[in-house]
C-alpha cells in the first residue's frame, strides 16, 4: 500500500506519502498565495525522496477543508485527476480532521482554522480522533460561550485570543497527519468520504438590481 | 501528405471563464469537442460569477475529461502532450484547469503545455479549414474580449493590433438583453429579434471612428450608455419600445465597427486572410457583414463554426498540437495560472516567468 496525502485548504502546501505502515516523506510549505505553483513541484519532490514514482502509489487521500476555495480546489482538483489517471480511488479528509489527530490530545478541545473576513472554519473534538461537531464558519465572537474554557489547536485559534485563550500549535495540517489518520480509517475498514470540497459559504454574487432578468427559453 | 498518426495527439482543458472544455485533436484534426457548460447557474445573475464558474469547473473535469477520451476513441496513455489555458481569464476557475492538466501530463508522463487562450481562439480554426495561412489577421469577439490580431505564427509571434478601451463587445450585447428584458447571455436573443428589426431605424453611435481616433482600437461603453438611455427616455414616456428596431440597430453599430476596422487593418498590413473567432462570432449579422466586406476587399474570410468560436478545449489542443509539431519548449511543473497573461505570449514555456505576477494579486481576490 502506498498512499499520497496532500492538503491546500490552509496557508500550507503540504504532501506525503505512507506505506501502511508509516510515512515515509513529506513535505509542508507555507505560502497562502502560491497552492497552483507549489503543489506538483512538492509530489515530485516527495516521491524522489522516497525514491518512488507516482505509478506506484495505490490511493490518494485529499484534504477537503473547509478552507479558501482557490487553495482548497488546487489539492482537490489534483488528487482528483491522479484518481482518474492512475485508476486508483481518491479518498477525502476533513480539513480540520488532520488538525485535531495532528494535535494527539485526550480530552475535549476545539480546532479552528482562518476563514478570512474576520472568521474562522472550527469544529469541537471529543479527542484528536473524534469530532463531535460538523465544521462550521462563524465570527469568533459568536462562537466564544460554545468553545469557552476548551484547549484550541489552528490559526484560527491563534488568530482570535479572545474567543480562544488556551490557543496553541499546531497552526496549520500536515499531510502527514492526513495520511495517518487515513490509514488507520482505511485499516479499520472505515468508509472516507468523496473528495468534495467542504466550501461551508454560497458563493458572493451580485444580483443587479436595476432590471429584471428572465431567463430565455 | 504525411500520415495522420504522424502528427501530435494532444489533449487540451479551457476553463478561463463560464466553460470546462476538454478537446481532443491529432495534427489540425479535431477527435473530441467535450464542453460542459455553467452558463444557467449564471443566467440569474446576469453575468458570469467567478466563484460560481470555479465550482462548476471542478465538478465536471473529470466527467468531461472521460467523455472527450470516449468521442476521440483514444487512449490517454496514447497522448503525446496535454495542454492548457494558462491565461488570460478569471485567475481562480484558469487555475482549477491548470491544476488539472498538470495532474493529468504529470499521471501520465505526458509533456505540459499552458497556452494563451487568444491564440487558442485563433488557431482552432485550423480545426475547421487546415493549417493557419501566415500571417493571419484575427478578429476576436466575445464576452471577455474584443481584440484585433496579427500573427505570422500562432506559437511564437501574435502582435496585438487593437483592442477595446472599455467593455467587451459580448458584454455590450449582454447589458443590452438585460435593459430589453431578454436574459443571459444575450448574444444570441439579440441576434434573433435583430433578424425581424431595422438596421437602419436608430442611429446608434459608432465608437472611436473619427479621424483622429485609433484605428484599430474599439469603444462599446458609449454606445451601451446611448441604446440604454433611448431605451429609458421610450419608457419614461409611456412608449412601447420597439425591441426588434433597437436589437437591429445596436447590432449593426457594434458588427459595422468591427468588420469595418478588421478589413482596414487586413489593407493595411498587406494581409489577405481575415479570421473571426470569439463567441461572438456567431452572430449572423457579424459573419455576413464580414463576408460582404472581405469579398469586396479581396480578403479571404475563415470563420469556424460556431461551437469553436466559444471557449472550447478543441481550440487549447490545436494549439498545444502545433506547439509539439513546431517542438516549443513544454511548460514546467510550477507553471501558474496568470489572469492576465499578455497575448503576445502564445504559450508558457518552462522557467520563463519573466512578467509581473503582483497585479494578478491585487486586481482580484485570488484566494478568498
Ligand atoms: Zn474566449
């Protein structure tokens, strides 16, 4: 078994492989701006380490934030066409997921990402390996009673140390952690969800006002 | 005649604005034309919403991708190149395709080719009448652009004569439809109720036409204001709008612009090819205009049909097949999508960046 993992849904461009038993390369770069450039040139990277290629790999686990959309699309779109081209299936991770199993934590906490425009995605955990809610994007303030007095993990959480004081790293995923909470999924025979992006927002669009539009027929 | 299975067998993936295209070509031979269209999420908006676009374009890569190889009837392992708009275009739904094509040439083992949409524009046409004549002169119409062409080759050589100043003509014909109620896009409502009007029963302004104006260039905005406003002061006094004059009238001013400055253009240069692409280039009374007035002027006039003159990945593979015939240097793993791409790049060759990415950045919120 030999699993590619990426992730774009934060400011990290961040990739590995694992071979079942654990990872075996990986690389994270920090670059909000950059995903379209970094990312390929970052696989390639990975599996010269490993000494592999691309032909080898048996599945692709793609982080399906919620995160930007531009940065989030470029991992999805990737490991998608990787599925397509290599014939291998193509398995989603929640984003925050590979947050909270990389924060290794036994007690409840909170993990929070940054959403721009002043919020954060965030969903509360049991322990590094349980959700116990859906992710969500809300204005610190307005989630600072349901997340108060819990440990919180993520830029969100660094970012906004009034809605969480007890912020700490990590700060953004790593597809190591991504590749390893989904080979213990994969092992325990667990069912990943399709890698479709958790976009969590309607898209901003404008209606013009001035006139009414009817659709022709 | 060379063998056909000689020539380039490439794949091509266009998502610049509202369409995920994946064409399929050998040499000047199309294979597959697969388009999916987002255009009705659009329609209610009256315009193309970029984030709206880039979602589409993810959903449907991959079928369509699957659908284009199906209709050609080839292999992907058979493929010798994969290209891809890389600019110019809506910096967030280029770059779900330039993501894409990137996985796939990288997959695949195939070499990478990110390709200038406008030249893509032009050489589709070799699609439809066989191998570009050079130099060629190239009308391009659309939504998104109103460009006036010259190249002498499509892979290395496309100079920009004229453009417009402000709006597109598509988006002239669009804000029109919306003033008259007819919908989006409005290209072809225009054309319709044009067919049943008078040309000849409002005299709409002719953009940037005086003497002292630029030749080539063109101006829409003024007459968009004009039309509206006649509109407006029809309704303000109680007039029923007599929508197929006014649809007549306002196509005629745009096509008479844009033919008139092409064929001037064609004299001036010396050149004796005219071809017209760009989504508006189905329009009826453009394409007999042109006719008209090429024949007059001795200029040849190509014009493909109109599924190639909308964005299509026909067009991106035509243009990466004759970037593997005529050997240009594939594009790198980092390449980028780049919204404003220059049109005097045809294609992005590897570590070649040489212009200013910083206004891609700040002209749009790449990566809200
Ligand atoms: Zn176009």
């Amino acid at each position: 078994m030999l699993l590619l993992a990426l992730d774009t849904a934060t400011p990290a461009v961040t990739v590995a492989l694992h071979d079942g038993r654990d990872v075996i390369a990986s690389s994270s770069q920090v670059d909000a701006r950059r995903h379209g450039e970094l990312l390929l040139p970052a696989i390639d990277r990975v599996l010269a380490e490993a000494g592999l290629s691309l032909d080898a790999v048996t599945g692709v686990v793609a982080g399906i934030g919620p995160g930007p959309y531009t940065g989030l699309r470029v991992g999805l779109m990737t490991a998608e066409t990787f599925g397509l081209a290599l014939g291998v299936p193509v398995h989603g991770v929640c984003t925050l997921d590979g947050l909270a199993y990389a924060a290794d934590l036994q007690d409840p906490f909170v993990v929070a990402t940054d959403a721009r425009r002043k919020e954060v995605y965030w969903a509360r955990y049991a322990d590094s390996r349980t959700r116990v809610t859906d992710p969500a994007v809300d204005r610190p303030a307005d989630i600072a009673e349901q997340v108060a007095g819990l440990p919180a993990v993520g830029a969100g959480a660094l970012l906004y140390p009034d809605a969480f004081p007890q912020a700490h790293e990590p700060e953004h995923v790593s597809a190591a952690a991504l590749a390893r909470l989904a080979a213990e999924r994969l092992a325990a025979g667990e069912e990943l969800p399709a890698p479709r992006p958790l976009y969590l927002r309607r898209p901003d669009a404008q209606v013009p006002k001035n006139y009414k539009v009817v659709t022709p027929k | 005649m060379t063998d056909s299975r000689d020539e380039p067998l490439v794949l091509g993936i266009e998502t610049s604005c509202d369409e995920t295209g994946v064409g399929i070509v050998r040499g000047t031979t199309l294979l597959a034309d697969a388009v999916a269209s987002s255009v009705d999420e659009h329609a209610r908006f009256g315009g193309v919403v970029p984030e709206v676009a880039s979602r589409a374009h993810l959903e449907a890569m991959v079928p369509t991708i699957d659908r284009a190889l199906k209709e050609a009837g080839v292999s992907a392992r058979d493929l010798d190149g994969i290209a891809v708009t890389a600019g110019p275009g809506l910096a967030g739904a280029l770059l779900v395709g330039v993501s894409a094509a990137k996985a796939y040439a990288y997959a695949l083992g195939k070499p990478l080719y990110g390709v200038n949409h406008l030249a893509s524009h032009i050489c589709v046409d070799q699609l439809e009448h066989g191998a570009l004549p050079e130099p060629t002169m190239a009308l391009l119409v659309s939504g998104g652009h109103s460009s006036l062409l010259l190249s002498t080759d499509i892979t290395s050589d496309v100079r920009p004569m004229g453009a417009t100043i402000d709006d597109a003509a598509g988006e002239a014909f669009d804000k029109i439809a919306r003033v008259l109620n007819l919908g989006f896009p409005g290209g072809p409502v225009i054309d319709r109720y044009a067919r049943e009007g008078d040309p000849d029963a409002i005299a709409f302004p002719r953009g940037l036409t005086g003497p002292r104006d630029p030749a080539y260039d063109f101006s829409f905005s003024g007459l968009k204001t004009a039309v509206a406003r006649w509109i407006e002061a029809k309704r303000a006094a109680g007039e029923e709008v007599p929508v197929r004059d006014v649809a007549a009238s306002f196509q005629e001013a745009v096509v008479d612009v844009l033919t008139r400055k092409a064929v001037r253009a064609c004299k001036d240069e010396g050149v004796d090819h005219l071809m017209i692409g760009g989504g508006v280039a189905a329009n009826s009374r453009l394409r007999a205009l042109a006719q008209e007035r090429c024949e007059a002027a001795g200029i040849r006039l190509r014009v493909p049909r109109p599924k190639l003159c909308t964005d299509n990945g026909a067009m991106v593979a035509a243009l990466g097949a004759e970037m593997v015939a005529r050997n240009r240097a594939a594009s790198s793993w980092d390449l980028s999508a780049d919204s404003s791409l220059p049109v005097t790049e045809p294609h992005v060759p590897g570590h070649q960046h040489d212009h200013d990415h910083v206004h891609e950045i700040s002209k749009e919120n790449l990566y809200s």
